[in-house]
C-alpha cells in the first residue's frame, strides 16, 4: 500500500482505530493519545508533543510521554523534516490501519467466494450426478476468479443439462458466450477477454465426464 491509494485518505482513520485497535494490542489510554494527536493534527498544530498533549487531557504528562515514547519504538509515529521544519506524522499508523482493512475486505470477500463456490459445487455435481475432478474445481474456482456470479453460472448449468451436455467444457464455452455478448453490447469488442481464452485450451481436454481425452 502506498499513499498514493485512493482508499488510503477515503477510508475514516478514527473509525479504523476504534475498529481494529484491540486486535493490534492496543489499550485505551493509548488510542486515545492517537485520537487527540490525529485532532491536533487537523486543527494545523504541526508538532505534537507530550506537553501540548496534557492540556487536552487527563492523563499524567507522564503517562502520556511514555505512550508517545511506545509509538515511536513501534514506528507507527514519526518526526519528519519539512522544510526546514520538523513535524509530526502519523502516517504509519495509518498505513498500518489500512492494511488490517485490505485484509478484511479480503478476508470477507474469500469467505463470500467460498460459500458461493460450495452452493456451486454441490449444485453441478447434482446435476452432473458424480463428484467433480481436482481440474474442474479449479476451473470452478476461475470462473468465481473472473467475474462470473453464482447466478450466471447455475444458469449455463441449466442451460447444459436441458442440452444434455454436462460437462465444466461445455459450461465453460456458454460462459465465453456470454462474455462475448457483454462485450459487443458494452463495447464492441467481438472476443472474450484474453485471460479467459488462454484457459480453453486445458478445457479442451475434458470428455464429458471431466476425464482427460488422450487423442
């Protein structure tokens, strides 16, 4: 992550705190220390220090020096040179905090894929009326990949078993299709996208009951 990220200054730096702040180990008095320095910052006090601190808080000078000292020794603070001038930043933090998001968002779009691809697999297999090959499920899991949604996909199922064609190639071939439609509606292009062809050639291979054809 780099702070040229769009999301990096969209995403709520107090909100992430708050969020994440007992799963990075923090206490209280230590976010709250980040709170009141991330208030300063935007009221333009350039270069926060304990004493500055004090005045907007309860906690002993002490006590707040001691955290200010733990945020450096974690780097998740820093005193930089600008101009001349040195200030304060907690950019570090920040971009600590928008990791542990992209982590999330990832976390909780892999845990979507893989309930939708579970509803998918069981739902080919029913219909296909046997389990599916390592190869198949890994296609499966390509299409999820690409862009295809667990509806798109159950209906080139449908549309495979009413042709009596019940095989991942075949599915495969009618969501190319369905690519190609899309494109030529949206943009003219009469293809499918290249990181979809590159894969047909293994699809190429399936017989109808996910075997290897040999020819």
């Amino acid at each position: 992550m780099t702070p040229m990220d769009p999301l990096f200054d969209a995403v709520d730096f107090r909100s992430l705190l708050l969020e994440h702040y007992k799963n990075l180990g923090f206490d209280e008095p230590f976010v709250m220390v980040l709170l009141m320095m991330d208030q300063l910052l935007r009221q333009e006090n350039a270069f926060i220090t304990p004493e500055l601190l004090s005045l907007k808080m309860k906690l002993p000078l002490a006590d707040i020096d001691a955290i200010l000292v733990k945020l450096l020794d974690k780097n998740l603070i820093e005193y930089v040179n600008e101009q001349g001038k040195t200030i304060t930043s907690i950019r570090p933090i920040k971009h600590l905090l928008h990791k542990q998001f992209q982590q999330q968002m990832i976390r909780q779009t892999q845990e979507v894929n893989l309930e939708q691809g579970k509803n998918i697999f069981q739902a080919i297999e029913k219909a296909f009326l046997r389990t599916l090959s390592p190869l198949e499920v890994s296609r499966i899991r390509d299409w999820l990949n690409f862009g295809y949604t667990e509806a798109m996909i159950l209906d080139v199922l449908n549309e495979s078993v009413y042709a009596h064609k019940k095989s991942i190639r075949h599915m495969d071939k009618l969501l190319q299709k369905l690519t190609i439609r899309e494109n030529i509606q949206r943009e003219g292009t009469p293809g499918p996208s290249q990181d979809h062809r590159s894969v047909q050639s293994d699809m190429d291979l399936f017989t109808h009951d996910g075997s290897f054809d040999k020819k």
